[in-house]
C-alpha cells in the first residue's frame, strides 16, 4: 500500500531576541556564486521514538523544535533572510529584513521508518514527501526551509532544504549542531554559542587575486546563452534554478556501512597491489576518503556495465578554509569550498583486475596536488562542468565524514540515520561517518534498480576477496 503525508501545519519561524529593527545584508562571494543557479541540497535525518504518538509529538517534539529554531536563528539571521538580486547591484546578495522567518512544515506520514532508515535498498519516491520545498523565484529564494515529519509510535525525522549559493555542508551542519544543541540543552537565545559554532560573518576574508565574481558570472551568462540556443537571456539577473530532471520510479536508494576494518582492509589491498604493480610509480595518500571514494566509483563503473570507450570521471568537493592563505576561520558562514575534477577516462581504465588501484592511484594524485591555487579555479571548473561529453559518467560526493551528522542530537538520542536526498539530482554518492562512531564510513548509493542490485553484489564481493 502506498503511503500518504498528512501536512498538520506550515508555520513560519522568526529569529527570536533579535532588534526589530536590524537588518542584514550580505553579499556573494565567487565561491557562493557557483552554486546560484544549480539545484538546492536536501537532506533527511530520522530518529527512532517508539512512545512518539500523535499526542507527544504536537504537545513536546514540535513546541522545542519550534522554539530552538527561532533561538538558533537569532545567531544566524542570514538563514531567515532571503537571496535577491537588486536591479542596481552588480550580483546577489542574501539579505535578512525584520519580519523574515523561515519555512516550518509540520506533518504525519504512513510511510515505514525502519525501510526508510534501514540498510536494505527502497524506492528514492519515498523520499521526497519528507523533504520541504525551498521558495525559489526570478526574485528571490529562501535560504533554507525545514520539516518535521512524525511516523505514530515509530520516530520521527527533519527535512532540510538549503539552498547552495548561501550555505556550504561545513555551514550547514555548523547551524543544524547549534539547532541540535539549544534544543537538547533548552538554551534561550540570548546565550552564547560555543565558539565552535558561533558564525563569522566578514567576507573581507575571502581574497582573491582576480576580480573571480565577475568570471564566475560571465561563464553563467555564457552558460544561459548556451541553453537557450544561442539567445541571450530575457532576464540575465534571474534567480530561478537550472531546470532538475524528474526522478524515474525505478531509482533505488541503498546505504554501504563500511567498519573501520573494512576500510582498513581496502588500505591493505592497495598497498599490496600498489607494491607489485606499474601503476604506482610513487606511495599513495591512502586516507579513508581516497580509499573509500575509489572503491566506490570504480564498483559504480562496472554496475552501470556498457562500452568500455565510454568516458568517465570524478569530482569532489574541496574546502578551502584551511588550504588560504592566510587561512579562513573554520566558522566562516557561508560557501568556501572549489572542487577537484579529473575527466574524461576511459571507461575500460577501471574495469579490469587493476581497476580498484587505477582510481585509487589517480584520487591520490589529485588529493596530493590540492593548494591555495584550487579556490582561483573557480569559473574553468564551472566550464568544465558544462562540457561534459553526453553519456559520460562523473562521479561527484555530497557530505563528508568530517561534518559529524551523527553526533545531531537535539534531546532524543542520535540519529538513526541521515540521507543526503539531492545525490538523486546527479551521479553523486554521498559519505558520512559512521553511527556507531567507531572510524566507519556510509556511503549513499542511488542508482536504477537493475544497476542496484549489480552494485550491491559488486560492492560486497569486493570486502570478501
């Protein structure tokens, strides 16, 4: 039987304690402008609560969710703010003005939390009604909006919907472990938040040696151009999004939870193999996400099966807080990360007994060469992004295991599980930390069911040999 979702409430939350009369402006950057027009990031966290009943949940959960989201918004005001682009401005900026609140919906679902939070795979679908929409327009956009959805004498689970051009996953996280904190501590909101997780504001710290907004916007313009058939833009100061296409009913999501031995295991099969063969002409940098991250694309390589000329590639998400210099403030809100692109390869490269090193010996290589020089990229990746050959397969990741979303416990224990919803957007994985918080790896998979089930297989058989 298909499940349904009861929506209870849409309320709108605004900061509390906060001067009427304050508003805020913040301009973007380069590195948020990157992401202006490309889809928003959705994530779902689920915790398990058995003695969660209607009753509960609307008279305790919702109340302290409500009230420690308008408490930890006061520290970050931005986030009720709204994306806009005055006519007069030469780009956009995130402004927040009194009255600005953020989107809460309040809702009930039918649906099965252990399928949903579970290690066997189930239909992507199931999870979208989870997920808030984020209001985007030609105007404006919100920030972030969120939903919290109650499974009757099973748990629980919050939507996130963020959108990319305000926030980065290092930001995002910061603000969901202040939510998290106030809520778990009922802290009001005139107290201080620990360092850690206090945001900075200044975008002066953000230098570059070039004017890179203006070259990040002008490869968008050329991009628009490119899309529209060569016409330019009726209006080129547009919020609205580059267009998502529809998730097939037949896509699957499936999580691998690899044990610090399994990984640790995956290091030793590299340095075995790097050590007898021609392919490592120096020692690998096998830390956990090359590791992980290799093994995981080239299993995808060989699922999605098909002609081994055809091209593929990876590209991963770079913070470039500490890689600065000097360095920015691990606080810093807002988007500082580039990316690292290698494409296109044959295909052929990662399908044989050497495939597994193959990707190992080129993510290490690319890891090893990250510097300052990787933030200046900026526009050339954005255009390298939209030359991809049609059909070729670039592997991008969502998350980190650095970003500790285990550790979200806003009063009712550590999550069950948190799903990065968006790799369904594009070929991405996602990686986390493990639940248990014993060195483990998850990584999200969300492919098509027959490719699913050939992944799965390939990816277990691989920890046995």
């Amino acid at each position: 039987m298909a499940s349904s979702l009861n929506i209870i409430e849409v309320a709108r939350v605004t900061p509390s304690n906060f001067d009427s009369s304050e508003s805020l402006t913040l301009p973007l950057t380069f590195f948020d402008l990157q992401w202006y027009k490309l889809h928003t990031v959705k994530r779902v966290i689920f915790y398990r609560l058995t003695d969660a009943t209607r009753n509960v949940f609307e008279s305790v959960i919702v109340p302290k969710l409500k009230a420690s989201l308008s408490s930890s918004l006061s520290h970050y005001l931005p986030l009720a703010g709204k994306l806009v682009w005055e006519q007069l401005d030469p780009k956009p900026s995130i402004i927040f003005s009194p009255n600005d609140a953020v989107s809460f919906t309040v809702a009930e679902s039918t649906a099965d939390f252990s399928s949903l939070s579970g290690n066997l795979p189930f239909f992507s679908i199931e999870l979208y009604p989870l997920v808030p929409e984020l209001s985007v327009s030609d105007e404006s956009a919100s920030a972030v909006s969120f939903q919290v959805t109650l499974f009757p004498n099973q748990g629980f689970c919050i939507g996130v919907n963020v959108h990319h051009a305000v926030l980065d996953g290092k930001t995002t996280t910061m603000f969901l472990k202040s939510w998290a904190r106030k809520c778990k501590e009922e802290e009001a909101a005139h107290t201080s938040l620990p360092q850690d997780l206090t945001p900075f504001y200044d975008r002066a710290v953000i230098k570059s040696p070039r004017d890179l907004d203006t070259e990040v916007l002008n490869v968008w313009h050329s991009l628009a151009k490119m899309f529209s058939g060569g016409k330019e833009p009726e209006n080129p100061k547009s919020l609205k999004l580059l267009p998502s296409g529809e998730v097939g009913t037949d896509v699957t999501r499936y999580t691998l939870s690899l044990t610090r031995e399994d990984v640790e295991k995956l290091r030793e099969r590299l340095k075995r193999e790097s050590s007898v063969s021609s392919l490592a002409t120096k020692e690998l940098r096998l830390s956990t996400f090359v590791v992980v991250f290799s093994y995981a694309w080239t299993a995808l390589i060989k699922a999605k099966g098909g002609d081994q000329e055809r091209l593929v590639g990876y590209g991963f998400a770079v913070d470039c807080r500490s890689l600065m210099d000097p360095p920015v403030p691990s606080t810093y809100f807002g988007n500082c990360i580039s990316a690292c692109f290698k494409t296109p390869i044959k295909a052929e490269t990662f399908m044989s007994e050497e495939g597994f090193l193959a990707a190992a010996t080129l993510v290490s290589d690319s890891v090893e060469a990250l510097d300052e020089s990787v933030a200046w990229k900026t526009p050339e990746l954005l255009e390298a992004f939209a030359t991809i050959p049609p059909g070729a397969l670039l592997l991008s990741v969502s998350g980190s295991t650095r970003f500790g979303v285990y550790g979200l416990d806003f009063g009712w224990g550590r999550p069950e599980k948190v799903v990065v919803v968006s790799i369904d957007q594009s070929e991405a994985i996602s990686m986390a930390e493990s639940r248990d918080g014993n060195g483990g790896v998850e990584v999200g998979f969300s492919l098509k069911k027959h490719e699913m089930d050939l992944l799965i297989d390939l990816l277990h058989n691989g920890l046995k040999n």
